[in-house]
C-alpha cells in the first residue's frame, strides 16, 4: 500500500521487518526484490530473489505469472509493474 501511495521508502522499511519476522514470506522477498530493483539497489534485489526461490520451499516460480500475482496474490498494479521490471533482467 505505501509503495501504491508513492511511499517507495516507508515500503521498503515495512517490507524489511515483515520479511525479517517472517523470513519464509515469498510475497516480501519479491516485493522487496521489485523494491530494490526499481530503487538501484541492484544488489540486494538479486540477493532476495535468489533467496526466494533457492530456500524457500514454494519458490518464485508463480511470482513470474502476472495473472496470478493480481487475481490471487491480489498484488495492486504498481507493484506488479515493479516486479515485472525487475523479472525483465533475467
């Protein structure tokens, strides 16, 4: 919602204790991921990501659907668009 309202750095800061509480979240890891990404904190949006999908057991691989990060995730569209930017590099 922060990053909806142009918050990106309240985002960022919300995202990184829910992750840190609950470090199994694939949602955080790639939000966090497309937060970073679109920040230029290349490094750390790959250190997430990777970590979503090589240690947690659900992996990332939903999280390249689009239709499934709207219509179950229900992910708004911004942070869709952020995360699609940042899967554009791969």
């Amino acid at each position: 919602m922060l990053a909806e309202l142009g918050d990106e750095a309240g985002a960022i800061a919300e995202a990184e204790k829910v992750s840190r509480r609950a470090p199994n979240s694939v949602d955080m890891r790639a939000a966090l991921a497309a937060l970073y990404y679109t920040n230029g904190r290349k490094a750390e949006d790959e250190s997430v990501w990777e970590f979503a999908c090589d240690n947690i057991l659900e992996g990332c691989s939903k999280y390249r659907d689009d239709d499934w990060l709207a219509r179950v995730r229900r992910w708004p569209p911004l942070m869709r668009e952020k995360l699609a930017a940042f899967r554009a590099l791969s």
